[in-house]
C-alpha cells in the first residue's frame, strides 16, 4: 500500500514538472515570436550598395569608365534619400537612366561619401553624393564627370577630389569639342575649348573659390578622354 502511494506521487510529480516545462517553453516561442525584428532603413539600405573604399589615395581623379561599374541601384531606392532636385541632378532627361553605385569612402567628420555613374543612351554622369551620417540624409549631388553629345559636338568633364585638404578641394576641368566646316577648303576644322573651375567644401557644398594658379592646373591635370 505505501508502495503503490509513493508511485502515485511519483507519476503526479513528473507530470507537474512536464506541464511546467511545456508552459515554459510555449512561454519562450511567443517571447521569441514577438521579438521586433531589426529592418534596415532605406538610408542604410542605400549606402550599403557602395563599395567601401577607405584607403583610397589622397587626390582621386574622377571620370566616367569605358565600361559599366559598380552595383546597379535603383531609382525608387535614391529617391528615398534624395531630394527631387537632387535626383533630377543625376541624369540628362532624355531617356531611361541606369544608375550603379561605385564607391563610398569617409569625407569630413560625421559625413561619407558616395561615387554614382549614370548612363543614359551613350551619355553619360558622375556624381559626388554627401551625406550626412547623424541626420541620415544628403546633403549634395555634385558632378564630377559627365559626357554629352553627338557628332557635330560634345562636351565633357572630369574631376580631381582633393580629400585631404581641410576643407576638401574640388577642381573641375571641362571640355566642348566641335567640328565646322571651313569657308575656304570647305573640310572640317575641329575645335577644343578647355577650362577648369576650383571648389571649396563648405560644411553642406561645393562652393567655388578664386583659384590664382588656374593657367598650371590645366596643364597639369590632364583629361583621360581623348578626342
């Protein structure tokens, strides 16, 4: 008799501690279920898509590639970071535009830097996007690079980032190429127009500044397109 009691007891007693753990794991899988899970933002999102590039040397020349590169974005995604008259500093408007994202790299404090190439038919942009990490949104779209034209004419222009600089220095080189005609032997006569312009950043853009060494920089910096 005080056998078949201790049994009893015995079998009450696991099925106490079995119906305790089971609340207790039924406990745990609602907790875990209901755990937020993290969702990057479109901010994050966006610049993830930039290769980083922080050991890049000190002066990058910037100009469009021969060939596609970088990671292809979309625009619905840089339209959740960009402004519109930002996104509409990206492409020329004359067709479908596909963007790739080339680089990312540390500008100033608290501020990164984006490469974007566009292409656009057989056009084609560069554009420098700065953005500010804290508020996580962009400060400016600026052209490092673009090419535009057809047969009678085209115009062009690179770029040389001078990130080291306090505060960064932008000089851009621009370049119209076009062919007339000539009143005398009636054959083509080309020509080539270059000029270059100095920027300074000023916390939020690209400000342009006298540069009394204009004549040496455009010798000095020469363009990768040859025309």
């Amino acid at each position: 008799m005080k056998r078949s009691t201790n049994l009893t007891k015995n079998t009450a007693f696991r099925q106490l501690v079995f119906g305790v753990a089971c609340a207790a794991a039924v406990l745990w899988g609602c907790t875990y279920c209901a755990r937020p899970v993290s969702i990057p933002s479109p901010f994050s999102q966006c610049l993830a898509r930039f290769p980083s590039h922080s050991n890049w040397p000190d002066t990058l020349h910037c100009f469009l590639a021969d060939t596609s590169a970088g990671l292809s974005i979309s625009d619905t995604l840089l339209k959740t970071v960009l402004d519109s008259a930002q996104f509409e500093c990206l492409h020329f408007g004359t067709g479908e535009p596909l963007f790739f994202a080339q680089a990312r790299f540390p500008f100033v404090e608290g501020q990164t830097a984006c490469i974007l190439q566009t292409e656009e038919f057989w056009f084609g942009k560069l554009n420098l996007l700065i953005f500010d990490l804290r508020k996580q949104k962009c400060l400016a779209v600026t052209e490092l690079s673009h090419f535009y034209g057809g047969d009678g004419g085209q115009t062009a222009s690179e770029a040389w980032l001078f990130r080291k600089k306090t505060p960064p220095l932008l000089f851009v080189k621009r370049a119209d190429h076009w062919l007339t005609v000539s009143n005398t032997s009636g054959e083509p006569e080309e020509h080539l127009h270059q000029s270059g312009q100095l920027f300074q950043w000023d916390a939020t853009q690209f400000r342009v500044i006298a540069n009394p060494d204009s004549l040496p920089f455009l010798k000095r910096y020469q363009m990768h397109r040859k025309w």
